[in-house]
C-alpha cells in the first residue's frame, strides 16, 4: 500500500495482510515440495508445522505494519486540517487587521499591508512545506491575496 495514497480501510488491512501470508504458506509449501519431493526424492507428509507458524508471523508482521501506516497517515491528515484552520484565522486576523487600519489611519496602511504580505508569504512556505496541501485551499489563498491588493490599488 502506498505512503501517499488514501487511508486504507481496516478491511483493506486484512486483506492485504491475508494475501501476504498466503504468498508465504504457497511459497513455502512449494518449496518444500519441491526440496523434498524432487530434489531428494523422498515423499513423506509436508512439513505443516514451521510453515503455519510462518504464515502466522506473516499475517501479524504484515497487520501490524499496516496499521502503523494507516495511524501515520491520519496523523499527518489530522496535522494539516490543523494547518488548514491556524491558516484560515491567521488569514482572517490578517484582513481585519488590514482592513481597521485603512478606515483608521488611511496614512498607515502601506506598512501594514507589507507586513500582512510578508506573514502572508510566510504562511504560503509553511504550506509548502506541508506538501500535499490541498489545491482547492491554496487557490483560496491566492484569490484572498489578490483581492487584497486590488483593493489596495483602487
């Protein structure tokens, strides 16, 4: 299962878990077979015992596995919805801030505003440093950003 994909499903799990052991118990039956059967030539009862245990390691190794995948993965989303909201109300703060300034002290507003772009510029390398940020939030950014400085101009 990919690092990057969707959070996989418990049921998922299992079933990747499941088809990992059964590679391993017809791997190892075969094997056995075909040491013992072909090579030495001695027939006799499969060697049931080792290869169940190792199909049963299998199956815990690889469940155990998936599950701490699956946990990494919804703390990282977990994260960067946080990052999401913190961006959203630093954002907001940031137009009111810009906005009582203007009303305010019209005389003041330029440092203001170049303050806000510079939190604003930061705020953008904090999310792309994130990575998978979602796209529909950084086009809100950019259209935010471009209101700002249109109203700036007129």
């Amino acid at each position: 299962m990919r690092a990057n994909g969707p959070i996989p499903s418990i049921l998922k799990i299992f079933l990747f878990s499941f088809l990992a052991s059964f590679f391993v118990l017809a791997a190892s039956l075969f094997i056995q077979w075909f040491v013992y059967d072909d090579w030495l030539h001695q027939t006799g009862p499969l060697r049931i015992v080792g290869t169940s245990i190792a199909t049963i390691v299998t199956f815990v190794f690889v469940l155990r596995w998936q599950y701490a995948v699956r946990e990494k993965q919804r703390d990282m989303v977990r994260r960067l919805e946080m990052i999401s909201r913190m961006n959203d109300r630093i954002r907001n703060a940031l137009q009111a801030i810009e906005c009582v300034t203007y009303v305010s002290q019209p005389e003041a507003t330029e440092p203001v505003r170049q303050a806000v772009d510079q939190i604003d510029g930061v705020l953008r390398e904090v999310l792309a440093d994130a990575g998978r940020f979602p796209a529909a939030l950084q086009s809100k950014a950019i259209e935010v950003s471009l209101s700002k400085r249109k109203r700036g101009s007129a």
